[in-house]
C-alpha cells in the first residue's frame, strides 16, 4: 500500500510492494491497512477500512472529488459520509442540482457531520459546485468556530483551502493567493498540496502575476509531462492551461484543457462546474482560428451547464458560445452571460465578459453602450482590488475619448432609472424586469455616474 503525495518538488513515490494499489492516493479520512488515515487526527475507525481492497478500482467505479479519488462503499461507510459521496457523484454527472443542494444542506446539519472532516469537505465542494458560496463561506466559519477543528491544524488547513476556493471563484484573487500561501507555508501532511498549489497558480493567472505562476509551476515541477499518478493532476492540467492562455500560448493551452476534459470523462463527470475546461479550451481555439471547435466546445458546455442550472456556469458557457458565435446574437447572449454572472458572484468572470461585451458594442458602433460596460469591468476590478484588469480596461476607455454621447444611458438603464423615478424598489424593479437585485443595483449606479447625481431622489430634476 502507499500513497502518492504532492511535495514541495514534485510527486514522490512511496515505495510499495502491492503493484498497481500504489498508483492511486488513499481517500482522506478513509483508513487503510497501511495505517492511519491522511486527514483523520484521531484515526478513529469510521466503518470503512481500506477502500482501494486488494487491487486497483475499475475506473468506473471511482467517484471523483478535488483532493481524492474515491469508492462508493455503500453501506460499509456511515450515512453522512455516504450521503455526501452520492452528492457528489450527482454533481459530477451535472443531474438534480436542487437535490444535491437540499441533501448536502442535511447532511451539514446532522449531528455525525462535526466528527467527519471527508464528510465535511465533500459537503462544502458540493456547494461550490451548486453555486452557494455564501452558504459554503457560512459553512466554513461553522467549523472554524467548532472546538474539535479549531484543535487541529490539519482540519484548520483543509478550511482554509476550501475558504481559498470560495474567494477565487467569487474574484477575490488576492484573498485567495493569501489563504493559499499560508496553507501551503505550513506544510500540514494532511494538506492537498498538488490541489492547492494548482488553485494559486490560477489566481496568480487572475491577478497578471504571471511570472509568479509560473516559477510555481517550475518549483513544484508541474512545467513538463506530468506523471499519471499525481494527485490532482486535472486541477494542475487547468491551471497550467490558464497560464499557457494568459501568455499566449494557446495550442498549449488548447491541449492541457482537452487532456483535463479527457480524464474527467474517463471518471463520468461532465459537469462544467468542476472544471469549465470546454470553454476555455474554445477561447484558446478562437485565438488560433479554429471557428468550428471553439463552437463546438462552447455550445457542449452551454447544454451541461443548462442541465446542471447554476448561474455562474451557465454565465461561463453563454460566454464563450457568444464569442464563438460572434454573429447578431452575440450581443444578446453576452448580456444574459453578464446577467446570470452577476447573480452567481462570479466577479472574475464577470469583468471578463462585461469587457468583451463593451469591445463588442464599440466595434458595432455603439459607443455609449460599449462606454458604460467597459467602465463596469473596471468597476468590478476595483472592487475585487485586481489593479491587473483594472489596468487592461483603462486604455480601452482612453481610445474612446470623452463624448457627449458617451455619457448617455443604455436603453436598460434607462429603464430601470424610469422605474426608479416612479418610486419603484430595487427589489420590485428587479422582479418587473425579471433580474437579479445586483444587476439593477449595477445598472442604477451606472446611471447615477452618468447623469452625475448622488443617487434616485435627483432622478426626477436629472431625467425630466
């Protein structure tokens, strides 16, 4: 029996003398015949013992989760830990995302959960995976607070890898490269290394840090042919595909998102919530003029997303889909993209497709309304405190000038500034227009910016 642990230079081999058993990592939490379990301080026994048994899993049935790859057990494992292992193979399947949610909620709510740090751990990437950030961020500092995890370092840790997750996907870049680095300074044994190097390396990415990327990528020997056996090796592959893309090396890039698509398939997860490697791979497409993949890529992803029905995929694929289109509709689809962004707290993406969508609106002429979205990028750079894309809009805005026409509203702010002017809330502005509250929030300010008022009592003197 061993393990195959991500160290600060690379994958080390224990050596084994079980053949194939030492090609996949040990499940944390789980124990083994080799000894106690990774993540488990007390080495309790939970019911479940050596859960790779005396040979390698067939592929098929291994269920995939960041951190681990694991064997539903069924009843040898205790009801909240296979609850939660069912809801994660749901999720990775993209099917009954309301169930995923509700069942996830219950099983953070039994009384078994607090002894379970797996359980814990596949219940709050659950949650990621359905969209829920504020109730996974909750989650977390439930358990910060709880005695049992405030005692041990090694719960602490995998916490702040998880809350790392959360703020990257919410834009907070720089919280997450924070949180990441301090976890992984502390070299907890129990740590998911390879996991949380490859999140760093994607918020260096988000931050312009690329030449930090990639000496993380260097250091940790991720810059070559990866070995089959490391551990989190779809997460490194999407990392270092988001590397090869900001620097522009696209076929590369290209190739390490198939690769990534290619081992999750093998492991039956189709959900672009796990990793939306489809869409990024058809933005690296685009750039080398390959129209039909980039096409073929997005529109996948959009039907998975679709199925899955979180906000913020369903943003990513819409996206990439106008992009790839970049016909008549493209405009339209970016709009709902940055929408349904906006809703699901995707910030990072969401200045990614307000830029697009402003550059789009430019080139077809409509300054004022390109004008507006791109000063909403650079808005949300701010506010994520990412001075990288706040940089990138800055010029954009420059080469327009400062017009009159510039300054105008959109037709949506308009609207919702007419709304506002009749004494309408934002909240029943929101339900009339069917948005979110954060999207009329967004359109109002912008509004405000413009028409150069302090907020909706000037309404009525600024809109006659």
């Amino acid at each position: 029996m061993s393990m195959t642990q991500c160290g600060g230079k690379g994958v080390k081999e224990v050596p084994t003398d079980q053949g194939t058993r030492g090609t996949a990592p040990i499940a944390p939490g789980w124990r083994s015949t080799a000894g106690p379990a990774a993540w488990d301080d007390t080495a309790t026994d939970n019911g479940v013992r050596d859960p790779w048994r005396t040979t390698a899993p067939r592929r098929d049935s291994v269920i995939y989760s960041p951190g681990v790859l694991m064997r539903d057990e069924g009843d040898r494992m205790l009801p909240e830990l296979r609850a939660a292992v069912r809801n994660i193979e749901l999720a990775n399947l993209g099917m009954n995302r309301t169930t995923v949610t509700e069942q996830t909620e219950r099983v953070l709510e039994s009384d078994g959960m607090l002894g379970e740090v797996y359980c814990a751990w596949l219940a709050i990437l659950a949650l990621h995976y359905t969209g829920d950030l504020v109730s996974a961020d909750a989650q977390c500092e439930r358990l910060a607070r709880d005695p049992v995890w405030a005692a041990s370092p090694r719960h602490q840790d995998l916490l702040t890898v998880l809350r790392a997750h959360s703020s990257l996907m919410s834009g907070d870049a720089g919280g997450a490269c924070d949180l990441l680095r301090s976890a992984l300074s502390r070299r907890t044994p129990a740590l998911p290394t390879c996991l949380a190097v490859a999140w760093l390396i994607e918020a260096l990415v988000d931050l312009g840090e690329l030449d930090q990327a990639h000496r993380m990528l260097l250091d940790h020997e991720f810059a070559g042919r990866l070995s089959p056996h490391l551990p989190d090796r779809v997460h490194v592959l999407a990392a270092r595909g988001a590397l090869h893309m900001a620097v522009g090396r696209f076929r590369h890039a290209i190739d390490d998102y198939t690769a990534c698509g290619r081992i999750l398939t093998t492991f039956n997860v189709v959900n672009s919530a796990v990793v939306s490697w489809r869409s990024k791979a058809a933005f690296g497409a685009l750039a080398v003029q390959r129209y039909d993949l980039a096409l073929a890529l997005a529109e996948d992803e959009l039907i998975a997303a679709r199925k899955w029905g979180s906000a913020r995929g369903m943003g990513i694929a819409l996206h990439a889909v106008a992009m790839a289109r970049r016909d008549e509709t493209s405009t339209g689809l970016l709009e709902e993209a940055v929408q349904l962004l906006d809703l699901g707290r995707a910030r990072t993406e969401l200045m990614q497709a307000l830029y697009d969508l402003g550059s789009m609106q430019v080139e077809r002429k409509d300054v004022a309304g390109g004008r507006s979205r791109l000063e909403a990028a650079g808005e949300v750079a701010r506010e994520c405190g990412n001075t990288f894309w706040a940089e990138r809009v800055r010029p954009a805005l420059e080469r327009l000038g400062d017009s009159d026409s510039s300054r105008a509203l959109t037709p949506q702010e308009l609207k919702i500034a007419q709304l506002a002017r009749a004494g309408y809330s934002n909240r029943r502005i929101a339900e009339t227009l069917f948005l979110a509250v954060r999207t009329v929030e967004f359109h109002l300010s912008g509004a405000y910016r413009k028409l150069e008022i302090s907020g909706r009592r000037e309404l009525v003197t600024a809109l006659g």
